[in-house]
C-alpha cells in the first residue's frame, strides 16, 4: 500500500528539456504532429522523433499508446516517452492514457510536458489511479521513494484547481482498494470500524452502534450472521453534512462481510481466501464518504455499513433456523452463505427509519450468479425508480465504471416463498442476483427512490483493470461521486 504520489502542476517550458531527469513525457497526435516540447525532443535526440512518426508501424498506434526510449541521446533523463495523443480528447480517454503512462513506468518520477491540452487534469488523475500498489505486508529489502509525477501545462493554475476534486476522489479509490485488499485477520469488524472513526478528522460525523445497541434496534437479521465468529457485530454510520440544513440526504449502504465462510452452508475450500472481499460494498462507501469529504461536496449524504463475519461455530446460525428483521419480518434461512442480504436488510431499515433519505443506494459483492450473468465488465444494478437508475447509469458511464441494468419483477419474488416465515433468504438456482434484489426491495419503503448494485463481479479482479493493478478495484467510488455532483450538489 503506497500513499498516492505527489502530483505538482508547473509551467511549461519546453527549453527545459535538457536537463531533466528522470521520466520525461512528450505528446505527439495520432496523424504525427508534435507539439513544441517534442519538437525540442526531437532536436535533442537528432531527430529520432521524426524518424519514429516516419516509421510505418506509427500509424497503428491507438490515442493512448506509450513509445517509451530509453536513455535518450542529448538529454539528461532516464527516459523519454512519447504519448500518442490527440490535442483534444475525452476525460476518459485522457484518464486511459495517464493509466498507461504509469504503466509504461510503474513507480518512476516523471514530468508529462502537457502543453496546452484541455484535460490535463484528467491525466494527472489517471496517473494517481494507476499508480496504486498494495505491498504492505512485504517485507520490503529497503523503502522506495514515492513517485512524483509534474504536469507542466501552459494554463498550470487552472489544471491545478481542475485536479484538486479529482485527487479527492482518487484518494476515495485508494482506500477503498485498501479496504478490499486487506487480510481478514487484520481488517476484523473492531479495526474495520477503528479506521471509519479515524475519519472524522476530516469532517465526517462518525458512530458506531454496538451488538448491545444492534439488539435493542432489532436488528436480528442482521446479527443472525455474525453469531458464530468472535468478531462482534458493528454497525457504522458517517455523516456528510455538506448541503442545505435539514435536507434529507442521500444513504448510501454497504455490505461489510470482512470474511464470508459461507457460516454452516461451508464454502468449498478452494477459492474461499478471496472472501477477504466480501466487505467490498462497505468499501466503496467508506471510500465515496471520504471522496465527499475531502472535496467538500455541497450535499448531504449518509453512509451506513454493516460490519460482520460469517463463521461457522456452535453459535452459528443453522440453515432452517427463522430470525426476525428490523421491519419485523421474519426471515427462514435456507442457506447460510446468502448473508448479505440479511445483513444490508436491517442496515437498509435503519437508514430509512432513522435519517428519511431522499433516496438509498446499496453496496453489495452479494451474488456468484452476477459473474455468471455480467462477467467481470458491468455491476448490476437494480431500481425502482427511472430517474435515480438513470442517473446512476449516466454517472457510470461518465466515469468508464461497467453497470448494466437487470429487470425486478413479482415473480422472481414470488421464489422467495416460505412455508413458515414471512419469506426466504433464497429464491433457488434461477435468476439468483434477481431473486437477492427481490429481497431487499422487500426492505424498502413504497415512496423510497433505491438503487441496489450487486458488485460481485466488479469489486476485486484476476487481472489489471484500466485504472487498477489485479485485485481490488475500487469500483463504484469514481461514479457515485458523480451521481452526487450531477444530481445532489447545490448550486
């Protein structure tokens, strides 16, 4: 785990070239035009620029692409890398090609010569994504300097102020892929819900609600799940109070299974060590908290995360076994391994019951069927409300986060019939992802705008991502903060 790299904006100042060290970055678009610093490059290196563009194999280069040289005759750096680039590109093109330039030069100091390109700042955000690494627990054989990454841009100010939200938000991503990536035995319930309270330091109201407390609200779906592990159940809610005062915020709800066995319904023993990322729901809402926090989004929104862990043990929950939720619905528990829907009901519940939202999004890793259906490409989201969906899928898109819209219906509910309780906690084989969103809707008031995002398959990952190295991802963080801006924020 490295702390994001410094990103500095300076003026540009292409005769500067000589005598920089390091990582140097020119841009050069597509058809082969060089902007003034890789005209000065190309006068330093005798004209290897010009023969690079003259190459026949240039014109297969996409926008993004990173021709790196090293050691470049006539200058003092380790490296010149030529960015393929067009002089005007999309904020997620630019955030594409920051990502590749990390890439290209994973962990290096270097000075992208941005000339007057309008989406520097994207870039820079790029960059600070992709240059996230997780390497806490090695033991490391001496410290390695962060990166600095310098973006000279001739409007340097500007781009400055430009990035100062988007590092926000890259530091929200960061954390969240903390989060995911963490062991379970150092990231408990207790340390999950230390490290939420370390963030009133920057604003957040922060509380903790105890078994003690949970009970008393009876929550006992909820504490169902995290009877059989030594980890005590917790429930923590932060608190951005950065709209009008007194108007209903928006909730934001995460599932925070920080290790899921599967309890009595045992996991099969292969693959169960990447349940580490059963809490990646409760990570994108801490993460999206802090984002809101550090930018000081003008809007109110409340993040509510429910934090256990699912063991089995003599005091686990036993499939069969009926436990009474928050509303007061029962609950006949058919499989013990789909706990996060018991979980986020209550917590869902809570958040209406207590703090009236203007609508409520759910966070969940919560169904193996989603991967089946979506892949490792799109989330999926679930709505009873057009608008609410809509914008979160315009947000989505916004940011280049995969979300893919599944259909709700009364007879995929229907699968949710028990003969003894109120419902049950599975709806069978068919349409799982489908019939898991059935249930929480159960748990949702009829005027209450609600989205659920099932993120199972987006939350953590076998291979790099555009913006993320293999593991988590942080997924989800980059949108809702823009569902925030777009739709939330006062003017």
């Amino acid at each position: 785990m490295r702390t994001m790299p410094a990103v500095r904006f300076t003026d540009y100042d292409p005769k500067a070239l000589a005598g920089m060290t390091d990582h140097v970055v020119v841009l050069v678009t597509p058809d082969g035009v060089m902007d003034q610093a890789a005209r000065s490059a190309n006068r330093l290196t005798k004209g290897a620029l010009a023969r690079l563009i003259a190459a026949p194999e240039f014109a297969t280069h996409k926008p993004g692409t990173v021709i790196s040289l090293a050691w470049p005759a006539g200058m003092a750096a380790e490296a010149l890398h030529v960015l393929v680039l067009p002089r005007r590109t999309t904020p997620i093109a630019a955030r594409q090609a920051g990502a590749k330039l990390i890439v290209a030069a994973p962990q290096k100091t270097m000075t992208v010569m941005a000339g007057s390109i309008p989406k520097a700042a994207e870039l820079a955000m790029g960059m600070a994504l992709r240059s996230y690494e997780f390497d806490r627990h090695k033991a490391m054989k001496e410290a390695k300097p962060a990166a600095e990454i310098t973006i000279a841009h001739r409007a340097y100010d500007e781009m400055a102020a430009a990035y100062a939200p988007l590092a926000a938000v890259a530091e929200g991503v960061h954390m969240t892929r903390d989060l995911v990536n963490e062991p379970a035995n150092v990231l408990t319930t207790s340390e999950f819900a230390r490290r939420i309270e370390d963030m009133s330091e920057i604003g957040l109201e922060v509380e903790i609600l105890d078994e003690a407390q949970l009970q008393e609200l009876g929550m006992g779906a909820l504490l169902c799940v995290g009877q059989g592990s030594d980890s005590p159940s917790k429930v923590a809610i932060m608190n951005w109070k950065g709209g009008a005062e007194g108007e209903a915020p928006l909730a934001l709800v995460g599932k925070g299974v920080v290790f899921d066995t599967g309890g009595i319904s045992l996991k099969p023993a292969a693959g169960m060590e990447d349940m580490t990322m059963d809490m990646g729901g409760a990570g994108v809402v801490v993460g999206t908290m802090k984002a809101l926090a550090l930018r000081k989004a003008r809007a109110n929104v409340v993040g509510l995360v429910g934090l256990v862990e699912n063991m089995p043990s003599g005091n686990a929950t036993r499939p069969g076994d009926v436990v009474k939720s928050m509303k007061g619905d029962t609950v006949e528990v058919i499989n013990t391994d789909a706990e996060g829907r018991l979980v986020l009901c209550d917590v869902l519940w809570y958040a209406q019951e207590r703090f009236n939202p203007c609508g409520i999004i759910d966070l969940a890793t919560l169904t193996g069927a989603v991967i089946i259906g979506l892949g490792h490409e799109n989330a999926a989201v679930f709505s009873n409300d057009d608008s609410l969906c809509n914008g979160f899928l315009k947000a989505a898109k916004a940011t280049d986060e995969g979300a893919w819209r599944l259909p709700l219906g009364q007879g995929y509910d229907d699968q949710l019939k028990s003969r003894i309780a109120d419902m049950k906690n599975v709806g069978g084989r068919p349409a799982g992802s489908i019939t898991a969103a059935q249930f929480l809707k159960r748990f949702i008031k009829d005027d209450m705008p609600w989205i659920h995002l099932d993120i199972a398959g987006v939350a953590s990952v076998t291979s790099a991502t555009s913006y993320a190295p293999k593991g988590a991802t942080g997924w989800g963080v980059m949108a809702l903060d823009r569902l925030v801006q777009n739709t939330f924020e006062a003017e």
